[in-house]
C-alpha cells in the first residue's frame, strides 16, 4: 500500500469532506476505513473517488496487511 492514504473515520462527516478535499487535489489512491453498518454515513461517499471502503473491524484484525514493505 505505498503512497497510498488511509482515512480513519472516512465514511463521516470530517472523514468524507477530507477524502473531498484530497480529491480536489488530484489524490485518489485513498483506502476509507469505517463502519459499514450505517447506510446514512456511507451516504457520504456517494460523491467520492477513493481505492476501497474498509470495514474498521477487518482493518484492525488485519493491520499486518496495511504495512509498508
């Protein structure tokens, strides 16, 4: 996952206009970790460019597969 950028709490109001934000800035290669049980806050992305939308609970138990090499 090199030079990628991982947002804690993305699918949520500060997380969504933060990934909104990168994006204005041509940063894409974004990895979106939350909750996915909320279909409001997921709402959020609906508008977003981003690699992938992590569950927070995969993220944590597997947090080895997140490193650098």
């Amino acid at each position: 996952m090199k030079n990628n950028i991982i947002v804690t709490g993305g699918a949520g109001f500060i997380g969504s206009n933060l990934v909104h934000k990168l994006n204005l800035m041509g940063i894409n290669d974004i990895y979106i970790v939350d909750s996915k049980n909320n279909k409001f806050k997921t709402n959020n992305l609906n508008r977003l460019k981003f690699k992938d939308f992590i569950d927070k609970n995969f993220f944590i138990n597997n947090l080895n597969q997140f490193q650098d090499s």
